[in-house]
C-alpha cells in the first residue's frame, strides 16, 4: 500500500514530467498543460489500480484502459488536423508515450521514467535541429 507522500510525490513528479514533454513540443497544439494533464492522469489512474481502491490489485486492467482511452485522444488529434492527409502523428505518438511515462510514474519505476522522459524529449526535439539545419543550407 502506497502511502500517501508517495502517492503525491508521484503525482507532482507526473504532472512536471508532462509538462516538460508539452514545453517541448513548441507551436503545437497539444502543450505544456494538456500533456501535463496526461501524464497526470495517467499516474493517477495507475497509483489508484495498484493502491487496490477498487478491490483489486490487478493495475494491468486500469493500464489496458490508459492505453486505450489515450489511443481514443490521438485518432482525434489526426482527424482534426488532418482533413485530406494525415497529420498530427507526431503529436498523437507523443500524447501515447506521455500516457506510457505517466503509467511508470503511477508505478515508481523511476529508472524506466528517466529514460523515457529523456529520450522523449531528444526525439521531439530533433524536429527544431533537423529546421535549424534547412535553414542554414538555404542561407
């Protein structure tokens, strides 16, 4: 049973996590808050199915439906955007990891959340490099 400086130290950490992830997704629609909102949602989901408040201490059943209900949350991010292509996937594949570090948090498997926060970060980042770099052989 999680305690309950546990179950906020994961959710401050989930929610700043997010929040990082979202500030680097710069002039895009999905941002700092709404992913923040994810990986927060997502912490919270998981700290709740494995602290056993449903009577039950199966977390996978409450993670299947994280995984769901964010897939769910990215198929509206393309249809929105993407009225005769597709568009958006990169945001849709963010909001997912998101969704995928906030379960970690949620879980305390800390190793595996810097990891993935980080190489997360790297990969979104690389777009603003990969511009940076057109725009210098075009100058």
């Amino acid at each position: 049973m999680l305690t309950e400086i546990d179950i906020i130290s994961r959710f401050i950490a989930a929610a700043l996590i997010g929040a990082i992830l979202g500030i680097a997704r710069k002039d895009k629609p999905a941002g700092a808050r709404t992913f923040a909102l994810i990986c927060l949602g997502s912490a919270i989901f998981t700290s709740v199915s494995i602290n056993g408040a449903f009577g039950t201490y199966d977390a996978s059943r409450i993670v299947a439906q994280i995984v769901s209900g964010i897939g769910f949350l990215g198929v509206g991010v393309i249809w929105k955007t993407g009225i005769n292509k597709p568009s958006g996937l990169t945001t849709a594949a963010a909001i997912w990891v998101c969704a995928s570090i906030g379960v970690l948090v949620g879980m305390g498997i800390w190793l595996e959340v810097i990891v993935g926060a980080i190489l997360t970060v790297a990969i979104l980042l690389s777009k603003n490099l990969e511009k940076k770099k057109k725009q210098k052989k075009l100058a």
